[in-house]
C-alpha cells in the first residue's frame, strides 16, 4: 500500500537512502554512507506484507523459554537481530537472545527465523539480576558492541522501584548508567505510572542520539489512557556523547481502541516503540491498545510516522497541566488488523533488517507473547520504501 509523499526520488538516490538508515539507525554508523541522508527528512512511502511467523508459547532455546520479546534490534556488522527478553528472572534469568530472520529471498517464511544465542543480562555489579528487581523492556544497538536497555521499573512498588537505562558489552557486562530525569522518577505524585514507563529505546541515524518514551501521561501531567480518553507521553532524547538528557516532546497517545468484555475489566493503550528515520526528528511510532475479552484477541496495533519538528520542548516544565504547548505530529500509516488482514498478537518491537533483493527495506514487528499460552511470539515482516527530501 502507498499514501500521499512529498515528490519520488530516483532509484539510486531512494537505495543509498535506505543503505544509510540500514547501516546507521540500526547499527553502528559508517560516516561516507551517513554523510549522504544526515541533512534530509526521511518519510514512509509505501509498505507490504511479505510474510509473518509465530513461536508457539513454550518453545525453549539454550534452556530457557522464548518469551516476552519486547524490543528487537539489528547488527548489520554481524548479521544478526538482538531481542530482549521482559522476563523479571522469574521464568529464567534476565536476557536477551541473538537470532537470524532471513528474508535474503524476499519472503518471510516457516524456518527462516532461527535463535542462536542467548545471553544473560548483568548488575552494574557483575552479578545476575536479582529475580524481579527490574522489569526489562527497550533495547537497541548503539555504537559497535554496545546495547542499551531500559527497564519500566516498579511505581506501584512500596517504596517505588526507578525505572533505569543502562548500557551493556554483547556479552551482558554493564558499562553505563543513563540519568534519570526526576520527573520521571515514581513516587506516587509523580513519575512513570506502574507498567507505563520506558517501553520503547532507540537511536538516531547520526548515532548521536538515543530516544525513549513513557508509554502514557506521568502521573504529573494527566490522565493514562482510557475508553474516550487520549494521554501525553514524553518523548525523552538523550545526548550519547554525554549520557544527559535533553529535550522532551509530548507524543499523544489513542484512547484505548476497543471496550472489555466484562466492561469494567483491564484496559490499556501505550506508546510501544519508536524508531527514527532521519536526524531530524522523524520517526516511526508503534502504539499498542489492549482490551480484556474484547473480539479479536483485544490487541489494536497502530503504526504511525511521527516528526518532533515544530513541537514544543517541554523538558523545562515539571507537568503538563494547564500549560500551553504543541505535540509532535502524527500519520498514520497502517492499523495492522484493519490493513494488513492479520490478527495482531501484543506487538511492542520494531526494527529495521537489511535491504532486500529489490532494495526496499525490511521493517520486523515482533509480539511479547506474555509467556501465555494463549498468545504467541509473532513476527510481521513488512517491505517498506522510503523517500528523503533535502531540507536546504
């Protein structure tokens, strides 16, 4: 499916595009590719289908459940996707797996999405998480042979536990601590509301920045999502140079998309992931809306392009309330069940793979199936094409 752009490249110009955001957004960057796209916007032009695959709830790898699988991302160095496991170390030990999805054919088909290797996630002290200290979500490859990964941490906790990012070596070793800013720190009247926090983790394609979101308003800044009722995520960026924060943008988030069955059962939506394009501020944004009993397993997956030009940064403000200021906007590019014709399971990663045959990119969407046995790990695999316009 394609939708409304600003004018087409040419092919050569729409490839070398697509080979930078490869070799950067999603790995360590090469600077004469980098140089090419760092001044241009990058927008979504077309998409489709071109395979998806499910791991049955259950399945073991290396001795431990594949499960949970909340963020991917791909190392173009090594050929191979890391994806995290939101497993607490209650199931087994906290980790992330390194697998192979092997769309090289142009499909995405049964045997083509193969585990390698698992690896166990560290303390800052060298030692194996203790079960249930932290609640992993976001990971992404940022510099060669550094992952960053976030966890939601605890608010409903007493006392709270913080939610916390931090960098680790391929082999699970920490490195670095990323500071928190305060506002963001649960204590009851603010901070991150309880399995609302740093779901999504990313970085720029100049490598120079790393983004992450609550998944819904703090509890400062309003309402968390609801039936009828929207809520304002912060997006957080991060100077990598420096590990400091930097500027904040309000992203607002879909009312919860479906009523529950009973009515008053649980129900949620929350920004899941965000995946930049470009320098600039352009990403792709994936909210995830969850109703119990609803028809259709209750998930409603929204993909949207977002761009943080021209939006308000809202770091310098402590709450949103009764201040003045302008979100990031908003495209929607597909609701998976509506567009694609798929049942989505709770769909919370998406990364970009190497370029195929014709060279339009790979985008993987991938499910944490819970560790329930009625949902299942899924991957979605999309050919998408993007177009970059000079911003001088």
């Amino acid at each position: 499916m394609s939708f409304p752009t600003r004018s087409r490249l040419s092919t050569s110009l729409v490839f070398l595009l697509i080979s930078s955001v490869v070799l950067a957004a999603t790995s360590f960057a090469v600077p004469s590719v980098m140089a090419k796209a760092r001044d241009n916007e990058v927008t979504l032009a077309s998409y489709e289908l071109i395979g998806t695959v499910s791991i049955p709830t259950g399945t073991q790898f290396e001795d431990t459940e594949i499960g949970g699988l909340s963020s991917i991302t791909y190392d173009s160095k090594r050929g191979v996707y890391y994806a995290i496991s939101d497993d607490q170390g209650t199931i087994d030990p906290v980790r992330y797996y390194t697998l192979d999805i092997d769309v090289s054919d142009g499909q995405l088909d049964p045997g083509d999405i193969t585990f390698q290797d698992a690896t166990f996630i560290l303390d800052p002290s060298g030692q194996p998480y203790a079960p249930g200290s932290l609640d992993p979500e976001g990971l992404t490859l940022a510099h060669e042979g550094s992952l960053y990964f976030s966890s939601e941490g605890f608010a409903a906790r007493t006392p709270p536990v913080n939610p916390f990012i931090n960098r680790m070596n391929l082999n699970g070793m920490h490195n670095r601590s990323l500071v928190i800013p305060d506002k963001f720190l649960p204590t009851g009247t603010k901070g991150v509301r309880n399995n609302l926090g740093f779901e999504s983790l990313n970085v720029t394609p100049d490598q120079k920045s790393l983004v992450t979101a609550s998944e819904a308003a703090l509890v400062q800044d309003g309402p968390a999502a609801n039936l009828g009722q929207s809520s304002f995520a912060r997006i957080l960026q991060y100077r990598l140079s420096s590990g400091q924060p930097g500027a904040e943008y309000v992203y607002v988030v879909n009312p919860v998309a479906e009523t529950p069955v009973p009515a008053d059962q649980f129900r949620v939506n929350g920004l899941v992931e965000l995946l930049p394009l470009d320098n600039l501020g352009t990403m792709l944004a994936l909210e995830r809306s969850f109703s119990v009993g609803a028809e259709g397993g209750g998930n409603t997956i929204w993909l949207y392009e977002i761009q943080t030009q021209g939006a308000t940064d809202v770091s310098g403000k402590f709450s949103l309330l009764n201040e003045t200021f302008t979100p990031v906007t908003k495209r929607l590019i597909l609701n998976v069940e509506e567009d694609l014709a798929i049942e989505p399971d709770n769909i919370e990663g998406i990364a970009f793979g190497p370029a195929l045959p014709d060279g339009r990119l790979p985008l993987i969407l991938m499910s944490d199936n819970n560790f329930a046995a009625s949902q299942t790990t899924q991957f979605i695999v999309l050919a998408v094409e993007l177009e970059s316009t000079p911003t001088d």
